[in-house]
C-alpha cells in the first residue's frame, strides 16, 4: 500500500467522517474528486442510484474551476475537435502575428511536446472525422440528459433553446464550415445555411453590422445556459439526495494497493474508498501520474467577460462570430461575450489586453450594445479548458481497479457533461447504457 505521510489528529477527524458514512450504509464509498461539471454531473449520477458518494475539492464552492464562467452554450453542433487538419497553419499564423484564436505563450513549446506531437498527430482528416462523429453522439445524448435533469428537478439556470447561429465573414471559412455540417448530416446534426436578411430574421440585432457578414449557419437544436448555476443547483439536488461533500480539501494523493483503489490521501486527512472518480479538470493528469497512469491533457485558457443588462432589449440567439473568434451568449438579464484558446501551463492570470479584445468583439458585432450594458460592473473571468490530444474526453476505468475517469472534455464540457456523467454511472454499475462508452475510455485507439 502506497500511503503517504500521517497527518495526526486532522487523519483522526477524517477517520470519523469516515466512520460515519460507512455507519450509515453497508455499501463501500465512492469518491469523486473536483465539484466542476464533470465531478457534480458524476456525483449527482451515482448518488441518486443508491451509491454512498464523497464529493472532494480543494474549492470552496461547486463550480470553482473551469466550469465557473464558460460561454454557456451547448453545442452539439460544435463537436469537432480543435485539431482539425488545418490546425498546425493557424498555429504558425498566431506565432508569427497573424489572427488566429490559438496561441502558444513562450517557453510552452518544450511543455507541449509529447501532447503536442499526438495533438498535431490527430489533426488528420481521418481522425477529424471519426472524434468529430463520437463527439457528436455524446454531445447529443449529454443535452438529451441536461433536459432531462432540468425538468425532472426543477432546475432553474438561464436556459435557453433558440438554437445557435454562426456567422461568417470569409467564403474559406464558411465553405469549410457548410461541409463539415454536411457531412454530420447522417449523425442528425440539424442546419441551416442563411442569408444576411435571414440573419436578422433569426437575431435582429445583427443588423447594423449585417454589411460585413456574408452568411451563417444555425443550428436549431443547440441551448444555452449558465453552467455555474447548474452546476451549484445539481450539486444542492446531489446533497438532497444523501450525497456526502468536502470543500477546501486537496487530494494529493489516490491510494492503491496490488488489488486496486483504497483511499485517497488528503489535506485533512486519509480517506478509505473502493472507487475513485477523477474529475479534476487540467489537474487530473498531475493526479493520476502519481499512480503512473499518463493522460494526454493539457489546460487550454479561455476568457469570458459577463454583463448585466441595464436597459432594453439584448441579443435573443447565442452567436459565434467565426471572424472575431467570439462567442456572444445571452444569459438570462446577462449578456457575455468569451474567446481565445492560449497554451499558457497553468496560468490563470487574466490579461487585461485580452479582456479589451472581447470587449472590442462585442462591439464590434453589436456596436449599439454599449448603452444597455452595466460596463463598469462587468467581470472579467479565464478558465482553463482540459483539452486532449486526440480530442475525445476519456471516461470510464482504467487499468487500476477501481479507478475511474470524466475529464479531458476540452471546448464541450458543458455540452457533454450531463451524459458522461450518467455513462459513467451507468458503466460502474454494469447497467445497460443508452451510448457505447468504448470511443472514450482510455485504452481506445489513437489514429
Ligand atoms: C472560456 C471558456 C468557454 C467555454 N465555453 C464552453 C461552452 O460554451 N460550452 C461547453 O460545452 N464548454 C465550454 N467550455 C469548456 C467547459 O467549461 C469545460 O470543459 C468544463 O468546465 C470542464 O469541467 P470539469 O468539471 O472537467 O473541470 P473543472 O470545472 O475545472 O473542475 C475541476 C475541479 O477539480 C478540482 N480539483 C482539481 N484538482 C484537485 C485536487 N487535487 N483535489 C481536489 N480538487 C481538485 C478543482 O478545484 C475544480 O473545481 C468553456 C471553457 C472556457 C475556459
């Protein structure tokens, strides 16, 4: 067994939390590390079928880490992953000064290089392909979840279903983007092509600027929604149900010994359990290295900055603007506009100059926007998205037993996280599932 140092009286404490779950119910304990969407979306799954479940994260609050402020758009629509097969060309473009919504902050190149040899390996038609398909069947099944969920539970989160629009300013862009609509076809990928008069038919507020877009494309089954509120409101549901939870407590450590999971090692303390769950994000790979499992994910930063709204009308549609390379999603009274994906390590400082260019987007799309926005109380966020090399999130076991896994989810983690969650459940009580796990569990084929 591979314990760490004893940590005295704050181990005893935990021994009595311990103590009292096991007290309460004659099945072993689950953990599941990291309250973000993944972990809640886990925790909710497997405490509401009976399975006494512990709740870990070194936050103080659900929805601490990436899933605290993204853009709030579920978007099976938007499945492809990152590498597509044009991908090391925009890299180069950003690096040497040209517009591109990638960047590489100096000094991460040498960081990158295993991930980013499998990342650039990936961005081949054929994979493109097949992970932009996989994606799709779990984006689907995850909103049909999060539906599901919401009526079932009441649950009440800005959410939105007008669809998505995105617009377009350059033929290249849009021509690519048609097809690859298109060839999701087969998989029920709902679209239409649209004009600029159709344009301001779907979002009238995109008519001042209309002169510069040449077309779009919307997508009538995608949603939008505040997945911090979901987060915290499936986490209160997580509790009612008899969900155990710890904030402010850090793993460092999960412990196995020759037949599998035992506990975890803690801030507070040591903690006995037969099942662990990673769901920690970016941070899941300095985790699971510690039991020589290597997971090809690195944090990719994003930013959002939300605002509320002061008078009129705002935007109806969640829009994409493909030549700003931004996201505007309205949120119930709030508007936010998001972007940007820098390979920055593990840096969560917020850019100032960054923030000026979401602002400058916005405007730049709603140029009257202004003056129905609170500007000075706006909030600025960055988020840390946990991206894969292969672009696949990875959920299910691994070759420790007991050891489990939902991370990896990249730009979707809020569109995928209601079914990985349940999948997983689904897959740790050996119930039927309504998808195949096997395109997402670790051991799968890299093309
Ligand atoms: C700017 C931006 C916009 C985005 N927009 C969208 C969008 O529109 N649609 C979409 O589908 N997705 C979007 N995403 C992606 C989505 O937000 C993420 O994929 C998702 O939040 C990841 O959730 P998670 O639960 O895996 O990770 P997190 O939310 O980061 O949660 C991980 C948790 O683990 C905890 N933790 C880590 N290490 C430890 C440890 N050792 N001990 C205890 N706790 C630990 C952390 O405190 C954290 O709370 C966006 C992301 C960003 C950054």
């Amino acid at each position: 067994m591979k314990y760490g140092p004893n940590k005295g009286t704050e181990i005893k404490y935990m021994m009595k939390q311990r103590h009292e779950l096991t007290n309460n119910c004659d099945k072993p304990l689950t953990i599941v590390i990291g309250a973000g969407l993944a972990g809640v979306s886990t925790a909710y799954a497997l405490a509401a079928r009976g399975v006494p479940t512990l709740l870990i994260d070194e936050g103080s609050e659900p929805a601490s880490g990436s899933s605290h402020a993204n853009a709030g758009m579920l978007t099976s629509s938007m499945s492809s992953p990152w590498n597509s097969p044009g991908l090391l060309w925009q890299v180069a473009k950003a690096t040497f000064g040209g517009s591109s919504p990638f960047s590489i902050r100096a000094g991460q190149m040498l960081k990158l290089a295993f991930w980013g040899l499998s990342f650039f390996r990936s961005a081949n038609t054929r994979h493109y392909q097949y992970a932009s398909k996989m994606n799709f069947r779990l984006a689907q099944y995850s909103m049909g979840r999060t539906r599901a969920l919401r009526t079932a539970l009441n649950l009440e989160y800005d959410s939105d279903s007008q669809g998505t629009l995105k617009i377009f300013r350059d033929h290249k862009a849009f021509s690519r983007a048609i097809g690859l609509a298109r060839s999701m076809c087969n998989e029920g990928l709902a679209f239409s092509v649209v004009t600029p008069e159709e344009i301001i038919q779907i979002e009238p507020m995109l008519a001042s600027k209309i002169g510069s877009i040449i077309g779009g494309i919307y997508y009538p089954d995608d949603e939008s929604g505040d997945a911090n509120k979901f987060t915290q409101r499936l986490f209160d549901e997580f509790v009612r149900v008899g969900g155990e939870v710890r904030f402010n407590t850090c793993i460092a450590r999960i412990v196995e010994d020759k037949n599998g999971i035992v506990g975890v090692e803690t801030s507070a303390g040591i903690v006995d359990c037969k099942q662990v769950v990673v769901a920690a994000g970016h941070a899941s790979v300095g985790l699971l290295a510690l039991n020589s499992i290597s997971l090809p994910i690195k944090p990719v930063k994003g930013y959002s900055v939300t605002f509320e709204c002061k008078e009129g009308y705002l935007p109806r549609v969640p829009v994409v603007d493909d030549g700003n390379f931004a996201v505007v999603t309205p949120l119930g009274s709030r508007l936010r506009v998001s972007g940007f994906a820098e390979f920055s390590g593990n840096d969560d400082t917020i850019d100032d100059s960054r923030v000026a260019e979401l602002v400058s987007a916005l405007d730049n799309i709603y140029p009257s926007i202004g003056s129905r926005l609170r500007l000075h109380e706006a909030k600025a966020w960055t988020g840390l998205r946990p991206v894969s090399a292969d672009g696949l999130p990875f959920i299910g076991g691994t070759s420790i037993k007991g050891l489990f896994l939902n991370t990896g989810h990249g730009h979707l983690g809020w569109t995928m996280a209601a079914g990985s969650g349940h999948l997983l459940a689904d897959h740790m009580l050996d119930q039927p599932a309504e998808i195949d796990i096997r395109p997402y569990q670790i051991d799968r084929d890299y093309f």
